[in-house]
C-alpha cells in the first residue's frame, strides 16, 4: 500500500483518542517546507507518519516522533511493518528512529521479533519534561503551583501587564532573536514560525499570545494543542519591565486557552535530563542548556516525567555504526 494523502492522514488522526501533535499532517508539512521528506503509512488501526532528513550519496534518516498506538509497537502486524519497511528503504533510510508516546515509568514491550529494533542512543526531543495537570477548576490548579509563581502571575496583572492573542510573527520572530542570544538556544527563522502558525492556528490548534505593558509587548508564546494535550514549544522575552513578571502571567493565560479547549494537561517541553532529586539539588547553581528554564518552569506545580527511550530499525547495519561513532564524537 502506497504512503497516503495528506488529507487522508488528517482523517485517521482524527479518529485517535489522544494522538500527539508532532503526528498530525500539520506536523508533516510543516517540516517538509523546511528540508523534511515525509510518508505517511496507514494499514488498518496502525498508522505511522515518518519524516526523513537527507544525508550525503542520497541516503537518509527517518524519524518518527511520537507514533498513535506507540504502546502496542510489540504486536502490531508484520504486514504493517513491511509497508514501512519498503517505504524506508525506497528512500534509502540508513535506519529508522520511533520516539514512543508513553512516559518512561509505564514500561511497555517495544522490541518486537525483529532483530533490526534496538533501544537508541539518543532521543531527538528532549526527552523529560513537566506536565502541569489542568484538572479541576482554575483555583485549584493555581493553588498546585508553588507560592511565589503563583504570586508572580497575579503581580503581574496588579502591575498593569495585559496578555492578548497576537498574529504580529516579525515582532514574535524579534522577540524570539533577543532571548536565543540572551539564553544561548537556538532560533528558527521567521518563515519557519509564520509557517507554523499558517497551518496550526486556522485549524484551531495553535495560538500566539502576547504579554503586554501600556502596549508594549514584554514577552510571548505560541502554544499547540491537540485532544486532552497541550504543548508549549516556543517562548520569549524582551529585556524591558521584568519586574513585572510577564511570563508568569503569559504561562497562566496559555494554560487557561489550553483548558477552554477541553485539554487536561500542558506539556512544559523541555528541561534537563537527570532525575528530580538532582533538578532540585542544582537548579540554583546551574545556567547551562535546559537547566535556565528548569527554575522558572517548577514554579507551575507539575509532574517531572521522562519519555521511554527511543527505538531504533536497523536498515544498513555499517553506516548506521557510523552514524553511532559520528554522534558519540559529538557528545
């Protein structure tokens, strides 16, 4: 069966009960303008959609990032991996790397009869983060927050800062510029984020929000959402009146968008990859990667989770010991 329609993946998609969003056909597009080969493979109940990134002398990675079903990998059909199979090696796929959609500590069989599945070195998303729950009402999902976070958001208002929805992508692609280079992360360009928000936002499934001060913006986010989950991928500041702590307003107005919309937990995306005893004994001295962020995402009162290692399919068992050597090279 040849890889399916975009239109036809939207379908199945909508027929899962909770699918993540980096699966949705959006997803797919939104990669593919930006360099990403993408199939999408439906046999049945099973549906995968797998991105591909180029490498030299036409061959390639594939990467599927959060597969609908990723807890029954270890039973679905031979038949259905034949179809990947074939879609992989058409594309010359050293390798095909599946990150599951379940936590970590709610182990479940991945490794099939399969001797081409082995457990990855790496993960491409981060692979912990915190989960704030967005049960129960508004006080009390304020009242799980830790005391100063929660004072911080309502200072914010007192102070006069104002949160909108906000479709200015040169002003969020700006903000974004100035906190990368304060921060030192990476930035997308500003046609990858109007992209984004191109194909998310008509669909109802992503919004930019905007903190301001007398109309000024101080900080901003664009927040995803898909069934019971929401996400927030990408944040910024500026450097003006952060004693007027609009980010933790803008967090607390993301989270109440996310909860109108049905979702009962929002997906803070991201922090360092070490236990929570270590996150708690650190986050005050340490600066680098994710631990910067990790101080201001524990204030909102989740659940320190970590994704289950990803899985590996073995296509070209010398080029993908060469990738491994490559990658070690650079940790």
């Amino acid at each position: 069966m040849p890889p399916v329609s975009f239109d036809t993946w939207r379908e199945f998609i909508k027929k899962q009960a909770n699918p993540h969003f980096l699966q949705t056909a959006e997803w797919g597009e939104l990669k593919h303008a930006f360099g990403w080969d993408v199939a999408r493979v439906v046999n049945g109940d099973w549906g995968i959609q797998i991105l591909f990134r180029k490498l030299p002398l036409g061959f390639t990675v594939a990467y599927a990032p959060k597969p609908v079903n990723s807890s029954q990998l270890s039973i679905i059909s031979e038949q259905f991996w034949q179809e990947v199979d074939e879609v992989c090696r058409k594309k010359r796929a050293v390798f095909l790397k599946i990150e599951p959609d379940f936590w970590s500590d709610n182990p479940r069989p991945l490794i099939t009869h399969h001797s081409s599945f082995i457990i990855s070195k790496h993960n491409i998303q981060p692979p912990r983060t915190i989960i704030v729950s967005l049960d129960g009402t508004e006080d009390e999902i304020l009242g799980r927050m830790k005391q100063k976070c929660r004072y911080n958001a309502r200072l914010a208002e007192k102070k006069g800062v104002s949160v909108r929805s906000w479709n200015d992508l040169e002003g969020f692609h700006r903000m974004m510029t100035i906190t990368g280079g304060r921060d030192g992360f990476g930035v997308h360009s500003l046609e990858y984020y109007r992209k984004a928000y191109e194909l998310f936002h008509p669909a109802g499934m992503a919004e930019i929000l905007v903190a301001e001060f007398e109309s000024r913006p101080l900080a901003a986010l664009m927040v995803f959402a898909l069934g019971k989950r929401a996400y927030y991928l990408y944040g910024a500041s500026t450097d003006e009146e952060r004693n007027r702590m609009p980010t933790y307003l803008l967090q607390w107005r993301a989270m109440q968008w996310a909860k109108a919309r049905g979702c009962t937990e929002y997906d803070l995306w991201g922090v360092p990859d070490a236990d929570e005893e270590t996150l708690e004994a650190q986050f005050e001295t340490r600066r680098d990667g994710l631990w910067g962020v990790y101080r201001f995402k524990r204030g909102f009162g989740g659940q320190v989770r970590r994704a289950a290692q990803a899985v590996d399919r073995v296509y070209m068992p010398l080029l993908y010991r060469l990738y491994l050597w490559w990658f070690a090279g650079r940790e």
